[in-house]
C-alpha cells in the first residue's frame, strides 16, 4: 500500500511540473506571438518607406533629365547672349 501511495504522491508531482512547464510555455508563445507581431508591423512599416523613398527616387531622376535636357538648351542661349553683348560693348 504504501509502494502505491508514494507512487500516486509521484505522479501527482510530475503532473503539477508538467502543467507548470506547459503554463511557461504558454507564456512564451504569448510573448513570441507579441514578438512577431511587432516584427510585422515593423516589416510592413519599413516596406512602406521603401515603396515612398521609391517614388521620391523616381521623381528626382525625372527632375535631373528635365534639368539636363534645359541646361543643353540654355547653354548655347547664353554663351550666344555673352558673345552679341561682347561685341555690342566693344564694337
């Protein structure tokens, strides 16, 4: 009988480490869970930067082919003006 009782006392321990065990490991995927939703939320934060700094490339590289389509265009003016105003003045 007693075999049988310190048997049962044993079983009885092993269940409350088993269920103290899985409580912790609830508590981690409670935190993991957190975790991972923070890193999605991160993720989709970081993707939408990218997606903005993108567009903003794309517009500066738009603004510099403008630029350099007026700069051939208004150097040959201008070298054109400085030449008539130099023959104006020394004329």
């Amino acid at each position: 009988m007693d075999y049988k009782n310190e048997t049962l006392d044993e079983l009885k321990r092993i269940r409350q480490i088993q269920e103290s065990l899985l409580s912790g490991q609830k508590e981690a995927l409670k935190l993991q869970h957190e975790q991972f939703e923070m890193a999605k939320t991160q993720f989709d934060r970081a993707e939408k930067l990218n997606d903005r700094a993108e567009k903003i490339q794309d517009t500066s590289a738009k603004i510099m082919a403008t630029a350099r389509k007026a700069l051939i265009v208004l150097l040959p003016v201008i070298f054109f003006l400085l030449i008539y105003l130099s023959w104006l003045i020394f004329r």
